[in-house]
C-alpha cells in the first residue's frame, strides 16, 4: 500500500512538473515577444528622440540663456521678459490669429464644395481634380504664383485695367489689409484640395440607405444637409480644424516668405516667420528659442480648447 502512495506522489510530482514546463515556456514566449517587440519600436524612439525630443529640450534650455550657437549663459527669464514687454509677441499673434479666424470660411467652402461632388453634379470628376491640384503644389510655388499674380506690375492689376476697373489697381504689399487678403487667398486657395478630400472621405462613411430614407421621407437637400449631413461630419470638421489650427501657428513660414517676407514692416509677420527672423538673420539664438516654447504652449492650448470643444459638441 506504501508503494502504491508513493508511486502516486511519483506520478502526481511528474504531472505537474510536465504541466508547468508549457507554462514555463509560454512566459519566455510572450517575454521573447514582448523584447522583440521593443527592438523593432527602439530604431523609431531613437528617431523621435534625435529630432524631436532633443531640439526641443535644448530649445526649452536656450531659451532661459544668452547663447550664440556655441556658449550659453544663463539670464533665467530675461528673454521672456523682453518678448512680453516690446509688445512684438502681441503683434505676432495678431497675425496668427487674423488667419486662425479666417479657417471657419475655408471650412464652409470645403464642405460645400465636397457635398455638391458627392451629389455628383454634371462635371464633377473635372472639379474634384481641379480643387485638388494646389494641395499637391509646393507652398512656395503657390507664394511665388500670388505675389507675381499680385504685384504692382501683375496679372489683376492689368485685368482689373482692362475691365475698366482700373482704380482698385494698387500696390497689393504695401498696405496691410490687402497684404493680408492675398496671404488668405492664397492659404485658401491651398487648403481647399485638402479639405474636399477629408470631407468626401466623411461623406463616403454615410449611408446611402440612411439618405435614401431622408429623401423617402420628404426631406429636401437643405434639410438633408443640415439634419444629417452636417452633424454626421463632425469627426471630419474636427481633424479640419485642428489641423489647419495647428497648420497657421507653425505652417505659415514658406507662405509669408514668398509673398510679403512679413511685411509692410512686421504686419504680417506669424510668429514662426519670426522665429526665423531672429534666429538666422539677427543671429538672436536665446530669443527665437524663447519665442519657439512660447508658440509651442500657445499651439498646445489652443488644441487642447478644441478638442474639448468639439468633444462637448458631440456629447450634446
């Protein structure tokens, strides 16, 4: 009877030990796939962190600095100090914030354009084409094309001549306010490509049933359009206004420089021009770093409001 015990423990010990040995070797599994895992994300994390992590810190750093590109001496808040107290950040963000709200008319336009391509009015495989153009274009061959098309010598001036328009011909640059309407001319012009093509991306999401059910039902476009079409293209308004947001705060440098170099003085300056500015052509290293963390938390904030924003919105 002893034995027969003991050859039960035996077996009972043999048991478990080959039951464990899977269970051994299924955690050295899931650990070989979680370190491979790691290896394959390190080349990226190392790529992130040279050209984004790194510049941002020295940025942060240098900014509480003097510093000439080689030595760094530290002034602790001297370089925010001077920013806030010339009045040139104010002026910069007026800048920015003229073409901030000039984004829900591009957004109208966009919507609208989209809509009547996705009803697939007579043509519409020409214009889809047409509108997407500009998006593919370089930004300075855009600039470029406006201040040539808009100089005191350019195509409208002619144009509006030869129609007899000839006293609204001017100097478009030299004044701030039509500076301003050729830079948004231009943005819109630009951005419209890539709005058509995010929001017949939200379109082609809808059902086709559910319109169908709309039209069955007695609704007409405008309260199509407004009752299910609007509020199904929420998610496509939010990535449209977030990254257009994201895209006048540190996007505008190769628009400004090809059109008006930020001028009639520093009137159409966006900060990011300035940045420039001040960096490579005054050689004021600590101020640009200084003005870079400033536009950072500015652009982090405002995203942030957005997001919430429009969070809230879809709640409701």
């Amino acid at each position: 009877m002893s034995m027969l015990k003991s050859a039960s423990r035996a077996l009972a010990r043999t048991s478990s030990r080959s039951s464990a040995a899977p269970r051994s070797s299924r955690l050295t599994l899931k650990q070989k796939e979680g370190l491979t895992a790691y290896l394959s994300l390190l080349p990226a994390i190392l790529l992130v962190a040279i050209l984004v992590w790194y510049p941002l810190t020295t940025a942060i750093y240098h900014s509480f600095t003097l510093w000439d590109g080689e030595n760094a001496v530290w002034v602790g808040l001297k370089n925010y100090v001077t920013i806030f107290s010339s009045g040139d950040l104010w002026l910069l963000l007026r800048t920015n914030l003229i073409f901030f709200l000039s984004i829900p008319g591009i957004l109208l336009i966009a919507m609208m354009v989209s809509i009547l391509l996705f009803d697939r009015i007579p043509g519409w495989r020409f214009f889809r084409s047409v509108y997407y153009i500009p998006t593919i274009l370089s930004t300075v061959v855009i600039g470029y094309l406006m201040n040539t098309l808009f100089n005191a010598e350019g195509a409208v001036n002619a144009f509006l001549k030869m129609v007899g328009l000839g006293g609204w011909a001017q100097s478009w640059f030299d004044a701030a306010p039509t500076a301003f309407l050729v830079l948004i001319l231009a943005f819109y012009w630009q951005t419209l490509g890539q709005g058509v093509l995010v929001f017949l991306a939200g379109l082609s999401a809808i059902s086709n049933e559910l319109l169908e059910a709309a039209r069955i039902d007695g609704a007409n476009w405008w309260q199509r359009l407004f009752r299910i079409l609007f509020p199904l293209l929420a998610p496509s308004i939010s990535y449209f206004m977030i990254t257009n947001t994201i895209y006048i705060f540190i996007g505008l440098f190769a628009l400004v420089y090809s059109i008006t170099h930020g001028g009639p003085g520093y009137e159409t300056t966006p900060i990011d021009y300035m940045i420039y500015l001040k960096a490579f052509e005054t050689g004021d290293l600590s101020y640009a770093s200084a003005l870079s963390v400033i536009l950072l938390l500015v652009v982090s904030v405002i995203s942030w409001i957005q997001i919430r924003a429009l969070d809230m919105l879809g709640a409701d």
